[in-house]
C-alpha cells in the first residue's frame, strides 16, 4: 500500500514540524484576524520586487524607496501587504532551501533580503507583512533546460526527465501536488520562513493544478488504485490540494495561533473546483483550512459573463464563521479595454468609479472582510488619466 503509506508519512512530517514551533517566531503577532479589523490590503509580486531594487546600490536606498511607498500606501489606508517571498521554487529571503530569485541577485548571491527589509520598515506603519508564497510552480513557461539545477525541480529532471513529481505543460512547469516528497518540500520552505521571520501570516494565491491531463500522475494514482483507493482521479487531485491547505494551516497555527494563513483563488468557483481541484466551498465551509479566501474578482459591473456583483454574490454564500472573505479587485485594469469582458469591453474606459463603487458595496456588507488590490505599481503610479481619476476617486 505504498500510496496510503506515503499518506502517513506525510502526517508524521507535520507532526515533526509543529514540535517545538511555538517559540520561533514572535509571540504576540497581531493579524487582521481580528474581528474588528478588516483587510485593506496590497498583493507586491516579484516584478515589482525587481524594480523596487533596480536602482538600489545598498540597503539604505532600498529602505528608503521600502518607507516611500509604504507613505504612499497611507493614503488608501492600507494595513495589510502580500509580499511576493517565493514565486518560482526560488526566494525573495534567506535561505538554506531554496535558491535566491533571480530578480534579486548579484553575482549569484542574495542582493536585499526583501522580506526583513519590509518587516523592518513597516514596524512605524502599523502594516502587517504576509509572505506570499507559490508553493508548485517553477516555471511559467516549459524550458526545461533553464530549470535551476540547485532546485529539488533541479536534481529531478536530471536524474529523470519523464519524473512524474514535475508536471511539464506548453506553459508550465509545476511541482506535482500528489507526491510526499513535494508536500514536505512546500512545508519545509513554509517552516523556515516561520522560523527566522516575524511575519503576520502565510498567503498563497491560485497555482494549484496548471492541467486537467490524465497524463501528469499516472503512475502514483494507478498505485494509489492498485492499493485500494477508490477516489476518482479528479477526488483524487482535490484531496491532494486539501492535504496540502490544512497541513499549511495546521503548521501556522502550531506557531502562533493568530498567525493568519490565507488562500486567494481565482473567481470563477466552478472553475477552481473543476479545472485547479481546489475546492473553495469546503475550505469556506469547514474549519482548519484557511482564514481568510481572497477571490480575485478582477471583474467590472459590466463584465457579460462574470458581473462583479454576481460572481461577489456566490462568493457571500459561501460565508462562515469559519474562515473570512475579502475581496482581491483589479485596480490594473484602469483605463484600459477588458477584451474578456465582451459587451463590456470598455467599461474600464468610460468610467473612473468603478473601484469607488466596489469598495462602497464590500464596506457595506457586513459578511465581508476588506478588499485587497491587484497590484502596488498601480497604487504608486499614474499609469494613464483614468487610473489617476480612479485613485482620486478612491481617497475622497
């Protein structure tokens, strides 16, 4: 029953992690878990990491620009930002696990240790700091001769370039969420950060299963079959993902139990379930799997086939006790024509309030937690007269 067996293994290094995790990180973290407190949030990903350092030569210019937009950030009274930590089986910290990201070297080494330069800076401005971490992809493209060879990724592919624990798309290059040894990877970086950083929380966003192939897991689900399982392999993949949702869950509360872990999915919750296997409705519903889901209805009022307000509506049914709801909106699409949203292509064009009017219904409805923006070079810039007017409009 080798499957079944790796299953239990799986428990018992999760186990393992939470001995002895209580003193590690800092005793007191205040999160926005809080009850009266709401998420007004930022996601920073690695794109903007690489130009936030560009022209630094040393880490007082970094912590500079770090507390130049931290001010900017008061204006929209944010409190809360998702710091891109890990983006491709690589790291915007230190560490002994994953290699440094690219958009943060120099000659090989780490330049700025991102993540503690942000907790350093935002201690005066009451914002909390989330590590966000992809905890599959590798790649967003299929070169696989590029993967970087002091990656786990790394060593896989060269002892076996068909190794089902990487799944290999026309797009995509992923860690395979079925395998033991890729769960304990993806908690082991988790713990580091954990250990050496006095983070707010844990956040991860909507890379789950980049393919519906029957192709990628052959072998460890026939094993699986063959030992007695009886899932289909669609349960199969979804239970994959739990496994991996609640162990992160478990291993953060095991630190500090108002440390915040959150999920933020696409949308489309027909589409999470059926096309990523993650199942927004049960880690909603049930305890032990997230605090907050962060659905990114990146959508205007006017979108033909995802409204905001209706897809904001499926979302409210999924509200508990159990796990928060806030809303990730995209504030990059100011000024700019939504091809995706058909009839409403130009809704985006013709209209400076449409964020003003998002906010206005999240702040007004009491099964909400905040809203957080996509992305914080929006924020910073005024990257045409919309998104100016839109801003405007936001802070009056």
């Amino acid at each position: 029953m080798i499957f079944l067996k790796k299953f239990l293994a799986l428990i018992l290094v999760v186990i393992f992690m939470f001995s002895g995790c209580e003193k590690s990180t800092k005793e007191n973290a205040v999160t926005p878990q809080s009850s009266n407190e709401n998420i007004i949030g930022v996601w920073i990903n690695y794109n903007e990491i690489q130009n936030l350092i560009k022209d630094c030569d040393n880490q007082t210019q970094l912590n500079e620009k770090i507390i130049s937009m931290l001010n900017e950030f008061r204006k929209y009274n944010i409190n809360t930002i998702f710091l891109h930590s890990r983006a491709f089986d690589d790291c915007f910290y230190s560490s002994k696990i994953y290699p440094p990201s690219k958009y943060c070297v120099n000659n090989n080494e780490l330049k700025f240790d991102i993540l503690q330069s942000f907790i350093d800076s935002s201690k005066d401005f009451n914002i909390e700091i989330h590590a966000w971490v992809n905890p599959y992809r590798i790649r967003k493209d299929n070169k696989t001769d590029l993967i970087n060879k002091n990656t786990l990724a790394g060593r896989w592919y060269a002892e076996n370039p068909n190794d089902q624990r990487l799944i290999i798309t026309e797009n995509n290059i992923f860690y395979n969420p079925a395998y033991i040894e890729v769960q304990k990877y993806v908690l082991s970086g988790i713990k580091e950060i954990l250990d050496n950083y006095s983070v707010d929380g844990i956040h991860i966003d909507d890379y789950f299963y980049p393919t519906t192939s029957e192709k990628i897991d052959t072998e460890i689900y026939n094993d699986y079959i063959e030992n007695g399982g009886t899932l289909s392999l669609a349960d199969f993949r979804i239970q994959n993902i739990n496994t991996l949702m609640t162990s992160i869950y478990s291993l953060v509360k095991s630190y500090n139990k108002d440390l915040c872990f959150s999920i933020s999915p696409s949308a489309d919750i027909d589409a999470d379930f059926n096309s990523h296997y993650a199942d927004v409705k049960l880690w909603a519903l049930e305890k032990g799997y997230a605090d907050y889901l962060i659905p990114q209805i990146y959508f205007g009022f006017q979108h033909e086939t995802m409204p905001f307000e209706t897809i904001l509506n499926e979302w409210l049914k999924l509200k508990t006790d159990n796990c928060k709801i806030s809303i990730g909106l995209s504030i990059y699409k100011s000024g700019k024509i939504d091809n995706y949203a058909k009839s409403g292509s130009n809704e985006w064009l013709d209209n400076t309030n449409i964020l003003k009017r998002q906010i206005s219904i999240i702040n007004n409805n009491e099964n909400l937690n905040g809203y957080v923006y996509y992305s914080c070079e929006y924020l910073l810039n005024d990257f045409n007269e919309n998104l100016k007017q839109e801003k405007l409009n936001i802070i009056s």
